[in-house]
C-alpha cells in the first residue's frame, strides 16, 4: 500500500541486509515509526508486544525471526532454539507454525554454512508469496462485492462490516478482508465499511480505521456492540473478517466478537464471509474448541492506553480498583455460521468437502 505516496509492506529487510525492519504498530495512528528489528530475539519480542501482529504477519515475521537467528548460530541447535523461541510468542495464529515448520523443511537438511542465505531468501519469498495470496483474495472477493453492488441501485453504496484489522497491516500488503474492499474501491464500486472497534486492543478503530482512511475508502468505526443493530435495520449488507485459524470442517478462529457478529449476521440473513489465506489453515484440528486461545493481560480490559500530544503513551483506568479483567483474545466460530469462506484459490463452502476441494494437495499432506 503507498503512504503518502510511497510504497510499503508491513515487514522488510533492511538496505545493510543486517536487519528487518517493519512498523511498529503499538505507536497507531498516532505516530509512524519504523522499527529495527536486529535480531531474533527481537522479532520474537515485537510479535508478544504486537509491534506487529495479525495472522499472516506473524507468520512473515517469525519467518525472518528464524533467518536473523541463522546469522548468529547456524548450528542444528540454533535452529532449534530459535524456533522454541518463536513459538512460544502467541498461541492462535497458525501461521506462526505453519512459518517455522517451512523454514525448518527448508534449513535442516542444508549445512549450517549455507542456512543462512537460504534463511534470507525463503523469508522473502515467503512475504512475496503472502502478498500474491491476498491479491487473489481480492480478486475473488471483489466479484462477489460487485454481485453485491448490482442488486442495489446505482451508486448506493455496499455496506461492509468488519471486525479487528484483517488489513494490510495485518499482512505482508493488501489484507485479507480489506482486499476485496480495496480492489473494489478501486473499481469504482462505491463501498462504506463500519470498522467494530474491537475492544481491549481497538485494532478496528487503531488500524482499520487509518488504513482505509489512507486508501481512500468511507468509513466509519461502531462501537463493538452496535453491529447486530445495524444488521436489524438492514445497513449492513455483508459482513467480512479474517481468521486466524481455520480447521479442516471450517470453524474459523479469529478475533474475540467476531462470533458475536456471525450470530447477528446469521439472525438478520446478512452474508458473512470470511477471508482465509491457505496458510491459515490447520487440517490437523477439526473442531474449533481444540484451537488455543491466547489470555492476555486483564489490564487491557480495565485500562484504556493512548496517547497525549506530546506522544507520550499514557494509560488511564476505566474500571474501580479492584474489579479485574478477563481477557481472551480470540473466539471461534462454527462453520456453519460462515456463508462462504473467500481464499486465494476462489470462494468455497466453510465445509470440509468445500476446503478439500479446493486445496487437495494440502488435506492430504
Ligand atoms: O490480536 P491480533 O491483532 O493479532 O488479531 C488479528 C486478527 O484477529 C485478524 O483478524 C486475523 O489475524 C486475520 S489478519 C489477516
């Protein structure tokens, strides 16, 4: 995507081929900061502090969290350390595993001399291969926003709603869920999204909300609460998120709300879709309850963090002293919840007939 002009991806190596940089996303919207990420342990901190976060980001990440780690120790034990390390970070997003699992296949048999530089290049092409995926999400999923716009009059726009950030900051570039929304936009298809906040960590109305800002495309960011209103009164005409995982039969892990929004879709005959790139899948899981789903900190629900003037982050309590928070970061929404699931090889049934059937090669595996 072009800020101000200028073209970014989420994640790079940096010009000296010494590091990687990225954006550091905790600083959102309010500052723009790119960050140095000058070793493994490093990238390791910057995906537990959500410098970076989002599925497939994640998985580029650790990605080249294990290409840093080959520079310093290029052993069989490094590897392996780097690796324990890596996946200790957060527990949903597959992609994590899917990440580490491909740069070991592609390490271990190598000798150490020569990981390192194969380290480097399978990262790239791994974020290469990340931004093609979502390009072709879009593709597919513009064509059902344009079936969509076709059934309402001209020039009412299609009203999309969507949950967390499954933006381009999410990804390597073009997002998941905002892919179809930006080609549509694109294409002249008038769209207007409401951005769910997306409470404790606000990456709807943090991250969604400069994203599409930036691009162009009307929006405005809901209260959490508000989507099932909205469906009611039929302003919302599809509903599009992203996953962090999705099992074999399609139950779909994303962002803690999004299977409230599902229920509120389904109650109110409003599409829900959900945009899965295939390294979001897990064939070994069927049913979405055997998903971990990552704790995080009840100080994120009873605090509120943002940001002054000056740029200071400042933290202020919203709830009395001593009522804590709960704070699971992910629910799971059962497959029959979800009209279609939107992936790079086209649209399928969330079922696992319709996932098989479009990627044969990765159920049998
Ligand atoms: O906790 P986060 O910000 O990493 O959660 C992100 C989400 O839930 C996204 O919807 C998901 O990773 C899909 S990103 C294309």
């Amino acid at each position: 995507m072009k800020i101000d002009g200028v073209p970014f991806r989420t994640i790079w190596p940096a010009e000296d081929g010494r590091a990687v940089e990225i954006l550091d996303q905790t600083l959102f919207p309010h500052r723009f900061e790119i960050l140095r990420l000058s070793g493994m342990d490093q990238a390791a901190h910057a995906i537990r502090v959500m410098q970076v976060r989002g599925a497939p980001l994640i998985g580029a990440t650790t990605a080249y969290g294990v290409a840093l780690a080959m520079r310093v120790d290029a052993t069989d034990a490094g590897l392996a350390e780097a690796c324990a390390t890596l996946l200790e970070t957060r527990p949903t997003a597959v992609n994590l595993h899917w990440a580490l699992e491909r740069m070991k296949a592609v390490l271990a048999p190598l000798p150490a001399e020569a990981r390192a530089e194969a380290a480097w290049a399978e990262a790239a092409a791994l974020c290469d291969e990340d931004v093609a995926i979502n390009a072709a999400i879009g593709d597919h999923g513009l064509e059902i926003i344009r079936a969509i716009a076709a059934k309402k009059p001209a020039g009412e726009p299609v009203r999309v709603l969507t949950h967390c950030n499954a933006g381009w900051l999410a990804t390597v570039d073009w997002g998941t869920a905002t892919a179809p929304i930006y080609k549509a936009h694109d294409a002249g298809i008038p769209v207007e999204v409401w951005v769910d906040e997306t409470r404790p960590r606000n990456q709807g109305a943090f991250l969604t909300a400069w994203e599409l800002g930036r691009h162009g495309v009307k929006h405005k960011v809901i209260v959490d609460n508000a989507g099932g209103h909205l469906m009611q009164r039929g302003l919302v005409d599809m509903v599009i998120v992203g996953t962090d995982r999705t099992t074999a039969r399609g139950d779909v892990c994303n962002k803690i709300g999004t299977y409230l929004k599902a229920l509120a879709a389904h109650d109110n005959g409003v599409p829900f879709y959900v945009t899965l790139p295939s390294p979001t899948l897990d064939f070994s899981v069927q049913d979405g309850f055997d998903i971990p789903i990552e704790s995080r900190s009840g100080r994120e629900v009873t605090h509120l963090a943002g940001m002054t003037a000056s740029g200071a982050v400042e933290e202020v309590r919203l709830t009395p002293e001593g009522s804590e928070g709960e704070n699971p970061a992910f629910d799971v929404t059962p497959a029959r919840l979800v009209t279609a699931l939107i992936t790079e090889r086209g649209v399928c049934a969330a079922t696992e007939e319709g996932i098989a059937g479009l990627f044969p090669d990765r159920a049998a595996a």
